[in-house]
C-alpha cells in the first residue's frame, strides 16, 4: 500500500555499496565477485541510506544495490526480521530489503521460519509473500481464497466493515504479488464502497473516513502508473495528495510512480500541486480576524 511495494529519482546513479561490489568483481576477473569481510556493516549502512532518503514509501528495487551480495546478505536480513530485540522500524526494513535480495536458495529457511509457531502475524505475511515471488505461492493463493470469501459477497449493514477492511489486506497482497490488474480492481471497489458509505454515516466521523478514502488512491496510483496508464495515475495521485496522510515528496521519490515522473506533464503537474497544497495550508494555518476571536 502505500506500503508496497519498487529506481528513485533521488536515489544517486551509483551508492557506495554499489561501487565496492562492482569494483571487487572487476578486480576479481570473475562475474561472482568476494564478499566483504564486514557484510553486516554494508548492510546496515544501505539500510541507513534508505532510512534517510526514502523512509516514506516502500516500492520494489528500493534496496537494488544489496542485490549483488547475495545468499549471504538475504540470510543476515532474514535474521534481522526474525530478530525481535530489533526496533521494529529496523525488522520492517529487513523485511523490505529480503523483498529484493531473496534468491531461491533461501526457500528452504523461509519455509523453516513459517514453521514456527510463535512467528508475529506480520513477519509471516512478508515470508510467505517472499516465498510467492519465488514461486511457491500455495500460502499466498490460500490467504487469497479466505480474503475472497469474505470481499466477494455483496456487503450487508453488517457485513460492510469486515468487506472494506478485508479488501485493504486483499489489495496489498495482489499489490505486492505483482498482480497489479487485480489489485487495481480491489482498490477501486473500496473506494466506491466508501464513497457509498459516507453520506450514511454521522456529520462527526465524515472526515476521517473521507481522508482514509482518499488515501486509499495513492495506492490505486500506484497500480496504475505501473501498468502505464499514466492519466489515470495522475488523477489518482492528484486526489491522494488531499488526505492528511500523503504527502508531496512521497510522489517524488517513490520508484513505483516514476512514470509519472518521466512524463512531459510532470514538472506543471507538481508545481500545480505545490501550489495548491502550499494554499490550502496558509488558509488553514491563517488566525481568525480579531472582532472574530473569543
């Protein structure tokens, strides 16, 4: 979702860990270059880098520069998300780095940890999404099929609630599997079912669910830019950028919304949106005049 998943325009062409590798390999004549003698140094310092330049958008290829250290580097990450006397915010971007780094010789370890039974309810959806993306995807398909039976009947008054936050989880995980038609689809539906729920309920919990609602379109924008459908892209991003939860500079480096960035319109397009938000924002911040005061 606006988790999901992801190059960066603000990202340098070439990181440090970037260089070293390709260097070692040059100097190796070899194509399977030496690892380092202190790999969990390189590791933490890439995931500093991200954490200071991109901590506010999750895509695919975020953590590109791991890649070339391979099985070694996915199990040091994979210990590292298994590791709970870790901040979470620092297992999280294990997680997300494993997300790129992950090789086929890691499905057995990653199979081991969904074995454990104590294993956190998040940390087993990451490995069974790693898993997915390496082609076992028999924990995937089933999460799937009990998401749908819940989202795929028509909601009742009853049933509305448990449909709009099971499409949440359905959506990320079609998302994140790559299956960007689907997801699209499932984004698209929540938002309907939002807008149709809205009007019905009190004055008092309107804004919230509107602002949820809109957010709800940074990830649809996503999807979109993504499958190439850039116009469709922009106006989601447009309406995303509303919710007090989206903010500008998350369109400007998330690798999933570079084609936006890459289109002619993008420069008038940001600067519009600049320009409202910078607006809307001395309205809000301006003080009342003072015969209006108490």
């Amino acid at each position: 979702m606006a988790h999901s998943k992801r190059t960066c325009a603000t990202r340098p062409a070439k990181s440090l860990l970037w260089l070293l590798v390709t260097t070692m390999a040059i100097s190796s004549g070899s194509s399977a270059a030496p690892l380092p003698t202190d790999l969990s140094t390189i590791v933490q310092e890439e995931l500093d880098r991200v954490a200071a330049t991109e901590d506010q958008v999750r895509y695919r290829g975020q953590y590109a520069a791991l890649v070339p250290l391979g099985t070694p580097a996915a199990r040091l990450l994979l210990t590292m998300l298994r590791d709970e006397d870790l901040f979470i915010a620092r297992r999280r971007q294990a997680a997300n780095a494993l997300h790129d780094v992950a090789n086929t010789e890691l499905i057995g370890a990653l199979h081991q940890t969904m074995e454990d039974l104590l294993l956190e309810p998040w940390v087993e959806t990451e490995v069974g999404l790693m898993l997915a993306r390496l082609g076992e995807r028999q924990t995937l398909d089933r999460w799937i099929g009990q998401l749908r039976r819940i989202t795929d009947p028509p909601p009742t008054t009853v049933t509305l609630a448990e449909v709009l936050k099971g499409l949440g989880t359905l959506g990320d995980l079609q998302f994140r599997s790559a299956d960007l038609a689907g997801a699209s689809t499932t984004h698209q539906r929540r938002i309907a079912l939002m807008k149709d729920l809205i009007p019905r309920v009190s004055k008092r919990l309107q804004p919230a669910l509107t602002d949820e609602m809109q957010a709800i379109h940074y990830n649809l924008a996503c999807c979109l830019a993504l499958s190439g459908k850039v116009e469709e892209a922009f106006e989601a991003a447009r309406i995303s950028l509303l919710s007090s939860t989206i903010r500008i500079t998350m369109v400007e480096v998330d690798g999933d919304l570079r084609a936006l960035r890459e289109d002619p319109q993008w420069g008038e397009w940001l600067l519009q949106q600049r320009l409202l938000h910078q607006s809307s924002a001395q309205e809000f911040e301006e003080p009342e005049p003072k015969e209006k005061q108490r």
